[in-house]
C-alpha cells in the first residue's frame, strides 16, 4: 500500500502546514500556537493543491499504465479541469503553463521559465509507483514541463522522486546511498541543488534538527518557494524523521514559509516507506470528495494498474463537489487571512 500511504501522508503534510503558510515560524508561534494538530478549521484539517497534484498524478498514471505521452495528456488535461473549479492558491507558474494548454499549446511546450516547487509537488506519487529509472525520469520530465521549463525545476523533481523510489525500497534510508544515487542521476550543472542534498545527509549524520538546517541555509524566516529551498529542507526532514510522518510535518511546518509545500512534499516521501504507518491526524482530515478513504482507493489502483499495465478509468470526482468545496476552502483561507492583521501580531 505504498501508494496510498504516499498519497495520505502528502495530505496529513499538507493539512497541517495550510494555514501557516507564509508565516515565518516566531510569528505563526504567536498567532497559531505549535503545529501540534490542524489549525485550520476547529481542529480539523483541509488540503490544498499539493495534495490535489499528487492525486492528478495518480488519476493520470491510472489511464495511462505508465505510458509517457499518455501520462502527459491526461496530466494537462485533468490540471486544467483542476483550475477550473477554482481551487485556492495556485502557484503563478502552474496557472500559466496550465491556462497555455488550454488555448492548445502542447503539454511538452506549455510550461514557464520558473524552479517552482510545483513539479516537485508531483513528484514523491512517481518515485512510489516506478522502479524503472528511465522510465521514472521521463515521466519527471514530462510532469515538470507542462507547467516549469527552468531545468532546476526538473532536477529538484527527479531528486524527490529518486527519494520516494529508495523510500519504498528500503526499511530505513541511507543517506550516503541515496546522495550517491543522486549525484549519479543529476547533471553536473544541478550541483548546487546536489550539493545542499549533501549537507542536509551530513547535518542529518551530525544529528542536527530540522529547523538548524534550514538556518544553516539562511532561511530563518522561512522556506521560500525556490526549489533549491524545498527540497533540501524537505529531504532533511525525511531523513532525520522518516519513520513519523506526523513528526516530518511537525519539523517542516516549524520551518515557516512555504509550509504546506515543504510538508507535503516531505510527508509524501515518508509515507512512501514499505513499512510506514498511516499519521493519527488522519481522523481530523476533513476532505470530500477527495476523502481519505478514495485516496486510499486511488492509491491501491494505481498499484493495480501498473502491475497489470492495464489502464482503468479512476473514480470520478464531480466537478461541481470539488467546486463547492474549493469555494468552501477559500472562504476558510480569506478568514486567517484576516485573523492574521488582528493581535497578536
């Protein structure tokens, strides 16, 4: 269950960093209190597009069986549905390379200059689901350029998923492997990102925490949404704590910034692990019609599917409920954002 679980942990990573997003961690301290449970809606928690990708991602693997040119339509075409019911927070990149497909502009030329993390943020579902490496780097590809052509975007992608793949194929990870295998698929030119993946493998060894790593990159205030930013960030929490996801998301969102991405991202990967446990913060998921339990579902049949290399059709979502729910959402989200110019500031 591997993929179900990826796709649960993204959720519970993304759940509890919403609502301190954008917040640097002293001031979502004072406003919030501790990331201890979700904050967002009277204990209870919601997703946002980083879960939703993920679950794209699986819906477009389900059709495709892992086809790559398959893969690529139905990702673009499922985004633009996905855009169209309005979901908040859509990074400025994936909107434009999403709107580009939509006036017929291929799905391998519509991306944007940008090394945003929303390729990364579709990343950890295929690290999970593909064990052949060429195939896997194809499908990074073709998910990174519908929406972000700078290469830094793709490599940030591929070193998540590698992550997600060793994950899954180890009862704890190794570090040096996992830098080493990094190294061994990024191009020289990635070396900086490389090199950050090094030193969050050597503060993890020193025993260092999460929030010391992400100082020792400069981002007290925050982890911003630069992808040589979250993913080491995002790989360090993995690697000191990839046995919780809960404690994954406790450290990332602690962090401050770009919060849900960073969780997500990170929990997606924990939550890859053949022996990882689903977060107690499930129970206080409150998502619909993208509900746990038809995560679960997808997950499952995205495994299917790729063992079979039969393509099904996954559960249908209607649109007017996703609607409806992101309507929903956004007057949750307008309501923090409002809290947040009361005291204490």
């Amino acid at each position: 269950m591997s993929l179900a679980s990826c796709l649960l942990g993204t959720a519970v990573g993304d759940a509890l960093g919403l609502p301190y997003e954008g917040l640097s961690a002293r001031r979502a301290a004072r406003v919030l209190g501790p990331p201890d449970r979700f904050r967002l809606l009277f204990g209870r928690g919601m997703v946002s597009d980083d879960t939703e990708h993920a679950c794209i991602t699986a819906e477009a693997l389900v059709v495709s069986a892992g086809d790559p040119d398959v893969f690529a339509r139905e990702l673009a075409r499922r985004l633009r549905w996905w855009l169209l019911a309005l979901p908040p927070g859509v990074g400025f990149a994936t909107l434009r390379g999403i709107l580009k497909t939509a006036v017929g502009i291929p799905p391998g030329r519509s991306g944007v200059y940008s090394a945003g993390n929303g390729p990364a943020m579709r990343a950890p579902l295929l690290g999970a689901a593909i064990d052949d490496t060429p195939l896997l780097r194809e499908l990074v590809r073709r998910s990174t350029v519908i929406t972000h052509t700078d290469p830094r975007a793709e490599w940030g992608a591929l070193a998540v998923a590698l992550a997600a793949r060793h994950t899954r194929l180890h009862d704890a990870p190794d570090g040096d492997a996992f830098l080493a295998e990094v190294q061994g698929e990024l191009p020289a030119e990635a070396g900086e990102l490389v090199g950050r993946i090094g030193l969050a493998v050597e503060h993890v060894r020193l025993g260092g925490s999460v929030t010391e790593f992400a100082a020792r990159l400069g981002l007290e205030r925050g982890v911003s949404g630069f992808v040589d930013h979250t993913v080491p960030v995002a790989l360090c929490a993995w690697l000191r704590h990839h046995d919780d996801v809960t404690r994954v998301a406790v450290e990332c969102v602690r962090c401050g910034g770009d919060t849900d991405s960073v969780a997500a991202i990170a929990c997606g990967i924990a939550g890859a692990g053949r022996n990882a446990q689903p977060s107690e913060l499930l129970a206080r998921l409150a998502e619909w019609p993208r509900s746990t339990r038809w995560m679960a579902a997808l997950g499952a049949q995205t495994e299917r599917v790729l063992a079979s290399r039969q393509p099904e059709r996954p559960a249908y979502v209607p649109f007017v409920a996703a609607l409806g729910r992101n309507l929903f959402l956004l007057a949750v989200v307008l309501a923090h954002a409002l809290r947040r110019g009361l005291p204490p500031y």
